[in-house]
C-alpha cells in the first residue's frame, strides 16, 4: 500500500509541477510577447487580445514544459547549477531586457547582435557548466526553428521589418 500511495504522491506532484510551469511560461511569455507587439515586432494574421493571439500563451507554455523534461533529461547526464531566487530573477530581468532590447532596436540587426551578443554570453558565462551550455544550444536551435515554422508554413505571424536578430 505505501508503494502505490507513494508513486500516486509522485505523479500529483508532477502534475502540480508541470502545470505551474505551463501556467508560468503562459503568463510570463505572453507578457514578454505584448513587448514585441508594442513595438510592433510581429504582426499576428489573427490577433485576439492585446495585438497578440491566443495560441501564443499556449505556446510559451508548451515550451517551458518542454524546457522542464529538458532539464529532467540533461539532468541525468551532467549536473545542473544551483538556481536560487536571486538567479531566478536576474534571468527574468536579463529576458526582459533582451525582449526591450529587440523591440527598440527593430530593423537593425547589427546593433540588435551588437547588443545580446554580450548579454548571453553573460548569461552563460556566469554560470559555465556542460549542463547550461547543452541547454543553451537547445534552445538556440529548437527556438529559432519553431518560429521560423509558426511564421513560414504555418502562416500564424510574420515579423513586420527582418527577424529581430540576424
């Protein structure tokens, strides 16, 4: 009995987890996106709130699901770093500086590059393990190729002046 307790425990508070990270990267995604609508970095074929669609909440929720088994996954291989709070909120200034960034600069790739190039590398130079820099490259090349499908073949938004970063 204390088995089948134990593995139900488990799988509610994997649940729990995973819906709080879906209900976070909705949130916290969307609000980053309304800073490209703002400056109108996309154009959305079908806004329904705010300049913005709602698929898009279920998007950035989808991915920081998918980030989190990412992390569950290199986890197994290479060890990841401490994250405390302090961390935690200096990446969410970090990304919400990088989403003003490219608002600003919209339409000048050159000063866009010129700009995050450094902040990521502060970003995982900060905290340089086998583990960040799997996941940073995840991210570099599972990123880039879901927009460029939700904008080519899909259709779903386009960028109004070039891609925000070369």
């Amino acid at each position: 009995m204390r088995s089948i307790f134990h593995q139900r425990h488990v799988l509610t508070s994997n649940c729990a987890r995973y819906t709080l990270i879906f209900c976070l990267g909705a949130v916290l995604g969307t609000a980053y996106d309304w800073i490209h609508v703002a400056f109108g970095v996309p154009k959305y074929e079908h806004p329904h709130f705010a300049g913005t669609s709602c698929w898009v909440a279920l998007e950035f929720g989808l991915s920081g699901m998918a980030g989190a088994l990412l992390v569950q996954k290199l986890s197994r291989r290479s060890a990841p770093p401490a994250v405390g709070w302090g961390r935690m909120i200096f990446d969410l200034v970090w990304l919400l500086i990088a989403y003003l960034v490219t608002g600003v600069f919209v339409g000048d790739n050159a000063l866009t590059l010129a700009v995050l190039l450094p902040m990521a590398l502060v970003a995982v130079t900060t905290r340089p393990t086998a583990f960040v820099g799997a996941a940073a490259l995840f991210a570099a090349v599972l990123g880039p190729l879901g927009e460029m499908m939700m904008s080519g073949p899909m259709g779903l938004f386009h960028y109004t002046v070039a891609y925000p970063v070369p």
